[in-house]
C-alpha cells in the first residue's frame, strides 16, 4: 500500500465525526492517518477526546490574531508543520479566507449534516423538519469558496420519521455522518475521488452496476420504532 495520507481534522466543539475518523485511522490498512486536530476553541470537548486517543492537538483562537487573516495564517502554519496532505473540517464553525481555501482547493473536505445542495447552513435538521421532506442525510463535499457549495465527493440518506423532532432527526443523521465521513475521506485518501475542473471526478467502481437499480425511500415508520429507540439511547 502507497504512504498513508497525513490527514489534519479541524474541530470547534463536540469532535465525534473527528472521533470517527480517528477511529477509522486506527486501521493501519485505511488510507488516511490523523496526524492532528487543531481547534479554534480552547474548550472543544474534541480536544480530549483526541489527546487521549495519542493525537497532538492545536488550540488557535481567532481571538488571539488581529485579523481574520492572520488567524487562517496561523492555521495554515500549523498545518503545514504538522505536513498535512489532507484538510477534514468536522465541525469546524469558522468561515476560512478565500486565500486559505484557494491554497488547500482539493485537498480540503467537509461534512454538512444534509444532502446538498439541500439546506446549506446551519439549523438544518429543524428546516428540514419544515419542509416536510422524508428524506434526509449528510454530505461530505470539497470545500471550495463558497459555503456548503463544494464538489459532493459521498451522500448518506435517512428516513424523516413521523413524529420526529430536531434531536431525533440530528441523532439518526449524526449516526450516518460516523459511517459516511469515514468512507468518503478514505476515497480521497486513496486518489479515487478528487476534485478535477470544479467537479469531483470518481475513479470506475467496479461493483457500481450493482446499484444502479435501487432506490432509496422513506421507509415504513412503524416498523422503525425499536431503531429510534437504540437511536435515543445513543444521542451525545
Ligand atoms: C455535524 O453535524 C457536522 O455535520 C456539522 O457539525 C456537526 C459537528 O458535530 N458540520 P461533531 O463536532 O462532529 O460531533
């Protein structure tokens, strides 16, 4: 196997899709090693859980730095020590600089809890809770300038149930998120999805065929009753 990708994971609180990934790294077989998190809160509950998983972590505060660009300045620095190859935003609730995405364009992804380019932005699970749509899901995509705007690299579908309410609907999501953001950072570890010419080109799947007669829906909501309760259980 070809050198793992050293991959840097950019928090600013909870840290479980950044816990996924370290998770997924502890595989020496996966494509990508975390070599680092940076966090721009000094009190991002992430910042432990990946110290004691043996993962440096960065605190770099906005409030630290004069300027907005000084701030990305000092994130791509610390990036660049710690000799990343790939950006994984997870959680990361700043808006980085046009001259930060430009230089990380391609090498940069993030994970967006809806499927894009559905619900950009925040409260996504509540909106989509109004819009009454049945199907829901998260997005990982590569970042590019414009916000929840990049090229889709993977998407993962879940049920709106009857009766849902935002906490419900963010636990089943968040439940995807751990398995989607995992599968898609492997792809672009391993150079079969990149992002080419603004779009992201994907290498031939060979089992693809495979799936291009099924279809996703909204399943039968009384029988997804005992899988929301395991659900609640498990909310963070
Ligand atoms: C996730 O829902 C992610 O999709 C969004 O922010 C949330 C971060 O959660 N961008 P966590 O910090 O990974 O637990």
């Amino acid at each position: 196997m070809s050198a793992r990708k050293r991959t840097v994971v950019l928090i600013s609180g909870r840290g479980s899709n950044m816990t996924a990934l370290i998770a997924a790294a502890s595989n020496l077989d996966y494509p990508a090693e975390i070599v680092g998190v940076i966090s721009d809160r000094a009190n991002a509950a992430g910042l432990g859980i990946a110290a004691a998983r043996g993962i440096a972590t960065k605190v770099i505060s906005r409030a630290d730095y004069t300027s907005k660009d000084a701030h990305d300045g000092a994130i791509d620095a610390a990036l660049v020590s710690f000799g990343a190859e790939i950006v994984a935003l997870a959680g990361y609730m700043r808006i980085l600089g046009a001259r930060f995405v430009e230089k990380w364009l391609g090498r940069m992804i993030n994970i967006h809890p809806a499927l894009l380019p559905a619900f950009k932005g925040l409260d996504t699970h509540a909106r989509a809770i109004r819009a009454g749509i049945r199907i829901h899901g998260c997005t990982v995509h590569f970042v590019t300038l414009d916000m929840d705007d990049g090229p889709i690299i993977a998407q993962a579908a879940v049920p709106v149930m009857v009766g849902d309410n935002e906490d419900m609907l963010a636990a089943r999501v968040l439940k995807a998120e751990h398995r989607l953001y995992p599968l898609a950072l492997g792809l672009v570890a391993e150079g079969k999805a990149r992002m080419e010419g603004g779009r992201t080109v994907l290498a031939h799947f060979a089992d693809d065929a495979d799936n291009s007669s099924s279809v996703v829906m909204a399943p039968d909501p009384l029988r997804e009753e005992t899988d929301l309760e395991h659900l609640a259980r498990i909310t963070p």
